[in-house]
C-alpha cells in the first residue's frame, strides 16, 4: 500500500470475506476523511498521491481494528447524524 487508492484494495483483500462491498467503500470514505482530511472528491482527486509511513501505519491499525469488528465511529472517536458531528467513545 503506498498511494491513497491503494487502501481501498487493501479493504478489499483484508475485510472483503467480513464485510460487504457497501460497507468496504464506507470505510475507506471513513479513513480518508480522518486520516487525510478528503472528501470524496478530494479522493478521487489523489489517487495517485504517495502515502506517508505514518498514515499507511494508522491505516494498517484501523483496519486491524475493524477485523476485530470494532465500530469505525468508535475507532475515528466521532459519527454524523443528520449534518451534525458527535463525539463517540465506548460504551464501557
């Protein structure tokens, strides 16, 4: 994984027998928007752009997470409803 569009086949081929393609193309949304600060389009836009160690570190552990079934809201620490941004943490 070195470019922005490689994380998508990295969902792909980690969580691909966990989660439906639907919720893969969440995720990556999910991840972008936390660790990049893109939008879709931003996305779209970057495909090309080399990752930094970091930011492919961060995504190998998010992904590490959701294997384990963890909420994605819970792992960036916040979720949207309706327009607005709320803080969400776990339960216990």
């Amino acid at each position: 994984m070195q470019k922005v569009k490689d994380i998508r086949n990295y969902l792909d081929d980690t969580l691909g027998s966990k989660y439906p393609d639907s919720e893969l193309r969440s995720f990556y949304n999910w991840i972008l928007e936390y660790l990049l600060s893109y939008s879709t389009v931003d996305a779209i836009m970057n495909a090309e752009n080399l990752l930094q160690n970091q930011t492919v570190k961060d995504v190998e552990r998010i992904v590490g997470l959701l294997a384990k079934e963890k909420p994605i809201q819970q792992i960036v620490g916040y979720a949207w409803f309706y327009g607005h941004q709320f803080s969400v943490d776990e339960m216990f």
